[in-house]
C-alpha cells in the first residue's frame, strides 16, 4: 500500500491482494517476487509468499488478502490514479470471487479515483464480469457496499439503470511477446470496460497489435451504401453511425531493470509507439530499464561507457509477425542495433528526443 509511487502511470498502489505464481516469461524476473522474497520477506501482507530455488526468490502460489487496507482508497478524499494490485493479480485463479466482489464494491464507492486493473489472466477477468448482473439496483456491487456499510451514490444512473462498466475503473492486460499479446488481448477486448489498457512490461520481442488498436478507416453504411466519416463513423448521407468495435485505449511499454535484467531492442519500442500513433492511441514509454540505446560516441563517453561494459547486439534481426503487410513475405524487419548495460537511471525514459506520457484524453504536444 502506497499513497505515492515511482511508477509513472499512476499516483498510488493499493495492494489489498499480494502473492502470485509464474505464468509466462515476462514473470521470470517480477519485481514484487523479488521484493517479496527479500526486503518485505518479514512483513505480514508479504511473509511467507516466496521460497528460495536457484539462488532466487519465487512466488509459492499461495495468495493474501490483506483486509485492513480494504477501506484505503476511502481515506484517500483527493482524486488519484490507483493500480490495484501492483504486488499480485486481481484475476488470480486462486482468488475466491468474494475478494474480487469487495475489491469491485470499494472501487464503485470510491468515484473520486480512477483505478488500474492490470491482470495476466484476462479469461479470468472476462469470466468473472460475465457472470456479474449489473443491470438493475441490488445488484452484487450494491449488497457488497452495504454489508460494508456504505452507501453507493452516484452509482446508478437516470431511471435506476446501472452505470456499467464502472466509469472509474480501467481494465488492463499484460504482454511480453506476440505470443502473449495473441493470447490476452482478445479476452479484454471482450470484456466490458470503459478504459482498456496493455502493459508491455517488460517487452521481450517485436509485437504486432495494430489489430487490437481503433479502425480509422472509412467503412460503407450498412443501412444506404454510403460512405462513412473517418472520425465519427458517421455516414455522409443517412447519418447512421457504424458500430464501434471494442479496443485499446492506452498502451504503455518498458524495459526490464534490476540484475537480471533483459534488454530491449529500441526498435520494438518504435514499433508499437507508430502503431499507437497511426491508430491515435494514446503511448506511455515507462523507461528503457537497465539497459540503454547510446547511439553515438559522445553519447557513450558521457555514459562512462568503455570496453568492458557489457552490451547486447542484434544484426539483421527479423520477427515472424503475419498479416502486417510489411512485405511479401509477411516478415517484419528491425534494423542492427545494441544497447549497453548503463543502470536504469542513466538509460531514462527518452524516446527519439521526447517523453511519451500520453494517457485516454490527454494527448501530448
């Protein structure tokens, strides 16, 4: 639980679940495993979720439910940006849907934050709000509140409707590769939110998800045979507006940090920041992590770089990324490139000169 956080896309975390298990490569060095096993090893919302194998700490599986920190986000009366669940996964196959439930009734009771879902078991988290009948009063939200005494205001809308999904709540996924963002992504999109976001954290391979991102193409009216406007969907001569497809809204990307850390070609970066803008999503660059691109040797002698700093190279490097169109092939190829190991806060979070910290509505320059 922290009122304030390092992490760049939010403003707090509220970790009222911690431990988790490994699911996939993006796992393998997590930061809060590697907390959890070390410095906050004695704590009791920590203690005991980790054991020691191979010279490192790794989740056991067994999951907690720190109940005294349920009611934080309700002392907190200035609007926040909350990720919930930094140290665990929400959507956990361990976690009994009754956690998830008051987890779900604080954030509807707590309309001043915005809170972030980020889950690695979207199928979990599609399941779990399939089931969940949210279309009159006394629904789960509202029985969950007032056995917690609470009122929900402001949750229903005109007529007594459910305001559903929850405005305030964003529902994220994360990815590492294309083969996990193949996997994931499908299950948020089909799960209602008002906000889905992607993770690439951190990002391991070149990843293609221009399929997920808004359709800007202009579309034929279903109802006339017309043309329809590139920005409203909205056809020129009958006014129909075409259905919108569910998509992403945000895509943040970061490279890995800490010892082990892996490093990132900059041209996967590249890739996904052009996919996100072609698309008018919004691109959030956390940081390069541990390891930095120095493209010139001024840039290296300023980094104190020398002959036995360690660097990672690529040559010629291609992924196998299908239906891009890059070329007859269907390969897509990033250029020659290396990047040298200089520690997490000489790499920065720089991309071709600029910051990206672009969030849903706040476009930057």
């Amino acid at each position: 639980m922290a009122d304030k956080t390092l992490i760049g896309w939010t403003d707090a975390t509220w970790n009222i679940i911690t431990g988790c298990s490994m699911v996939s490569a993006g796992c393998t060095n997590c930061y809060a495993m590697g907390l959890a096993g070390s410095r906050l090893r004695h704590h009791p919302s920590r203690a005991g979720l980790t054991r020691e194998t191979g010279g490192r700490s790794v989740w056991t599986g067994e999951l907690r439910f720190n109940e005294s920190w349920l009611d934080q986000p309700l002392r907190w009366r200035d609007p926040r940006r909350i990720f919930v669940c930094a140290h665990g996964d929400l959507f956990h196959e361990a976690v009994p849907d009754e956690w998830i439930d008051r987890v779900f009734a604080v954030m509807a009771l707590c309309q001043q934050h915005t809170f972030q879902v980020l889950t690695k078991r979207p199928e979990r988290m599609r399941e779990y709000l399939a089931k969940r009948d949210c279309s009159k009063p006394g629904d789960w939200i509202t029985r969950v509140a007032f056995a917690m005494n609470r009122r929900v205001r402001g949750y229903w809308g005109s007529g007594g409707s459910a305001v559903w999904p929850l405005p305030n709540v964003w529902l994220g996924t994360s990815i590492e590769d294309q083969a996990t963002a193949d996997t994931r992504i499908p299950h948020l999109l089909a799960t209602p939110a008002a906000i889905r976001f992607v993770s690439a954290e951190p990002l391991l391979g070149l990843v293609y998800i221009a399929w997920a991102l808004p359709d800007r193409r202009t579309a034929d009216c279903h109802r006339c045979g017309s043309g329809t406007n590139a920005t409203d969907r909205k056809c020129w001569c009958c006014n129909t507006i075409l259905p919108v497809e569910p998509a992403l809204d945000l895509v943040i990307v970061g490279g890995e940090s800490g010892p082990r850390a892996r490093p990132m070609h900059p041209d996967w970066v590249g890739s996904l920041r052009d996919q996100c803008v072609a698309a008018g999503v919004a691109f959030n660059f956390k940081q390069w992590g541990e390891w930095g691109p120095l493209e010139t040797s001024e840039e290296r002698r300023a980094a104190g770089i020398n002959g036995k700093t360690p660097r990672a190279q690529w040559h010629h490097a291609c992924g196998l990324i299908t239906d891009t169109g890059a070329n007859e092939d269907g390969l897509t190829f990033f250029s020659e490139g290396q990047v040298f190991r200089i520690g997490k806060r000489a790499a920065g979070r720089l991309l071709d000169g600029r910051i990206w910290d672009e969030m849903p509505g706040v476009r930057d320059g």
